[in-house]
C-alpha cells in the first residue's frame, strides 16, 4: 500500500528520531478556530496536549493570586493538579 504523503511520514519520522513532536491533524482545529483561540489567548499552544495547558493555567492563576510555584510533588494541589509533578 503506497502512502499518500509519504514526505509527511518521512518528516514526521525525522522529529520522531529527534525528541521531538509530531503534528497529528487528528481533530485538528480548522484555521479559523485557530485564529479565534489566538484571539483569545495568545499563548494558546496545540503542541502542548490539553493537560499541559490546563496545569500551566492553574499555576499561573495560582501564582498571580500570591502562590507559591513548588517543585515537589503534592505539595500544591489546585482544582485536583498536583502543581509540582
């Protein structure tokens, strides 16, 4: 079976070898809900999964009310995210 967009596999192979991530259009945002989340907020990252996100939310919101960022694990737990894993 011979692939459709075998540059893309190929690429994707080469960021694999890499570390790094690999785009997935896998329910991807169309360009207009990508431009509309932008709008939004723009640090919105789709690289970064949607529990990255909501940590990195919690700790901000957390450290501008006057908390404390921990580095140990469940030393500060929010909304139940430990904020130090």
């Amino acid at each position: 079976m011979t692939s459709a967009h075998p540059s893309i596999e190929h690429q994707n192979a080469q960021r694999r070898e890499a570390g790094l991530t690999v785009e997935t259009s896998t329910c991807a945002p169309t360009e207009a809900r990508r431009e509309a989340l932008e709008e939004i907020d723009p640090g919105w990252c789709p690289a970064w999964d949607a529990g990255w996100q909501r940590c990195f939310r919690l700790t901000q919101t957390h450290v501008q009310g006057g908390g404390a960022v921990s580095m140990a694990a469940g030393e500060v737990v929010v909304q139940g995210e430990d904020l130090g894993r």
